[in-house]
C-alpha cells in the first residue's frame, strides 16, 4: 500500500501562497513610496516655479519703478500695488535719498511735494537716490500650500 504525503502537498501551496502575498506587499509599499516621492517632487517644482517667477517679476517691477521716475518729475509719489494674472501681488515702495541746503525753500523738498524722504545727505554729490522695496508674493493658495514671498531692495542713482 503506497502511503501518500497531502501534509508535503499543502504545504508547497502555502509557500507559494505566502510568497505570493510577501511580493504582493512589497510591490504595494514600493507603489505607495513612489506616489509619494511623485507627488512631493511636484509641489516642490510648483513651488520652485513660483518662487523664480517671482525673482523675475521683482526685477521687472524695479525697471518699472525706475521708469515711472523717469517720466515723471523727481520725487514724486509712485508707490504702487498691483496684481499679475491674479496670483502674485506686486507692492513697490519708493524713498528718496537727496542733498537738501538749508537756505532753499521747503516747499522744494520732496518730503512735502508726495514723495517719502528716506533720509538727507551731506554733499551735492550724493544727490538723486532712490531706494526701491519691491515685494512679490503668491496670493493664489490654492496653487501653493506654503506662503511664497520675495523682496527685493535696490539702491538706484537717479
């Protein structure tokens, strides 16, 4: 009479069944990792983005700045506020820097005529300065889940 093994037989199904199992949950957690590390990477390159747009719209809100001074009389009130497609918000303010003698008339200073004086200086030669704050930052968070925000500060010669 041949005797035969069905604990061997159900034993090599288990063992298939459990590696079975172990390569389904080790392929799971390297699915899971890699949506992650997918979804992290994208914030952080929509983020980069924003932050560089930024950087540049600084850049040209300044060149803005310097022309509006350009055009208009010295010492005038330009700062502004503004908005670019509804996601950044552009704020520039202007403070001037100039030479002002003690024997000229105050009406002539800019302080009184709109602009902001920053500060006084001591020789003609340091006359038509301007220091210009331009910030940007992201209104819109809904596209970035962290506040994004640049200031930029330059000192022009007029």
């Amino acid at each position: 009479m041949q005797r035969k093994n069905n604990l061997l037989k159900s034993s090599r199904s288990a063992m298939a069944m459990m590696m079975a199992i172990s390569v389904i949950v080790i392929m799971s957690t390297i699915m899971a990792l890699s949506l992650s590390m997918t979804m992290q990477t994208t914030k952080q390159t929509t983020d980069l983005y924003l932050y560089e747009q930024s950087i540049l719209l600084s850049k040209s809100a300044t060149e803005y700045a310097l022309l509006q001074i350009a055009q208009n009389k010295p010492c005038s009130d330009l700062n502004s506020n503004f908005t670019h497609d509804n996601i950044y918000n552009i704020d520039i303010n202007i403070e001037y820097i100039y030479y002002k003698s003690i024997s000229e008339d105050p009406q002539d200073y800019c302080d009184l005529n709109g602009g902001k004086l920053y500060m006084s200086v001591s020789t003609p030669e340091q006359n038509g300065s301007v220091i210009l704050d331009v910030t940007v930052s992201v209104t819109d968070s809904a596209i970035s889940s962290e506040p994004i925000r640049y200031f930029r500060r330059t000192i022009q010669k007029l």
